[in-house]
C-alpha cells in the first residue's frame, strides 16, 4: 500500500472537491474545471496528482478523457484504520 501519495492527494482542498464532484458520476476535465475558478493547467495537476494515487481512473471517449472516482483505495484506507482501532474486518 502506497498511502503516502493518497494521503498527499487528499491533503489538498480543491483535490478533495474533484473527488466529492466524481462521486456523482464520471465527468471530462472541462466539466471538472467548470466548477472551479481556477486555470485548465491546473485542474490538470489536480487530476495528474489524483491518477498518481490512484484514486481517479481515467478513460478515453473520442476526444474527451473522462475521470471515474476509483474507490477501492479509499476502502483499503478505511481497513487500515479500522485494523489500527482494533476493529474486526471481514478480510
């Protein structure tokens, strides 16, 4: 488990947005960026440091990339801290 680049994603407000947005459902990088006042460089690096945590999937449609919120990482998250609590899991 690599939490050190998770961890460092979600230190970021804005980051924590992007992910509250695909929690919704997937979206292209322009409809991501339409929620913010900030430049389309810059929702890029948001969504490159997303992707390099793993916790966005990314998939090409034509000439769009649409981002996909990947859960999986935050599960893992979420039984390590519970296995630190002393909490039973199921796996």
């Amino acid at each position: 488990m690599a939490f050190a680049n998770t961890f460092k994603a979600l230190s970021d407000p804005a980051r924590r947005q992007i992910l509250e947005l695909l929690k919704k459902g997937p979206m292209s990088a322009g409809e991501i960026g339409a929620h913010f006042d900030m430049t389309g460089a810059t929702i890029s690096y948001h969504l490159k440091i997303l992707r390099q945590a793993d916790l966005v999937f990314e998939k090409r449609e034509k000439n769009y990339i649409i981002y996909q919120l990947n859960t999986t990482v935050l599960e893992e998250i979420i039984l390590w801290i519970s296995s630190l609590k002393g909490e039973e899991t199921d796996s």
